[in-house]
C-alpha cells in the first residue's frame, strides 16, 4: 500500500525535473525576472514550475545577490501581494536633510554648553 501511494504522488507531482530547469532558468533570465522586474522568487518559481528553494539554489550558484527580507517586504506590499497593506513611498532624501540639521543644533548646544563652562 505504501509503495501505490509513493508512486502516486510522484506522478501527481507538478514540478520540473532538475536538470531541465538548470537548462532554461539561466543567469540571463534569472537577472532579467529578480533584479529587472523585480519578481520574487516564488514568482519566478511558479513561471518555472519550480520550488522556492530551486530559485534559491540557482541564484546562489550564479552568484546573484538576494534581497533582504525588509526589500523583498516592501515590494511585496508596492505589488499588492498583501491584502491589507498600502504602500506608501517615503522620502528618503527628507529625513538626510532633517538628520543634518539635528547634527548642526547637537553641535551647537555642545559648543554653547562648553563655552559657558569653560
């Protein structure tokens, strides 16, 4: 009975077989879909008929730097994977300016601090 079952969910199995993903998800294809159109790799696996994981094994092989998890999170949210989140674009040059400023007045007070002490 155990071996009718084995059998039967590996015919049932949908995924490709290892070599010939090797053959079509090249370095080319995998830098076009992950660092171009910002696929994740669970995208890229499902076009390919693959697991996660193979997509994984592939960029690691190519050498393809992944995305960190905060990334991956954020364009998940820009491409509404998540239901019940907004993305909402920050300004990042804002806060460098509003950081510089807070850098000038801590300077400042400490120079005013120490020329009433000294």
């Amino acid at each position: 009975m155990l071996l009718l079952d084995w059998d039967k969910r590996k015919t049932n199995s949908n995924k490709r077989e290892h070599g010939s993903i090797l053959k079509s998800l090249t370095k080319e294809k995998l830098i076009e879909m992950y660092l171009v159109q910002n696929k994740s790799l669970q995208d890229i696996a499902n076009e390919y008929n693959c697991t996660r994981q193979m997509v994984k094994v592939l960029m690691d092989k190519y050498s393809l730097q992944r995305r960190s998890r905060s990334e991956a999170r954020v364009l998940a949210i820009k491409y509404e994977k998540f239901k019940d989140f907004k993305y909402d674009p920050i300004n990042e040059n804002f806060f460098r300016g509003v950081l510089q400023e807070a850098i000038c007045i801590r300077n400042w007070i400490i120079k005013r601090v120490l020329s009433i002490y000294h």
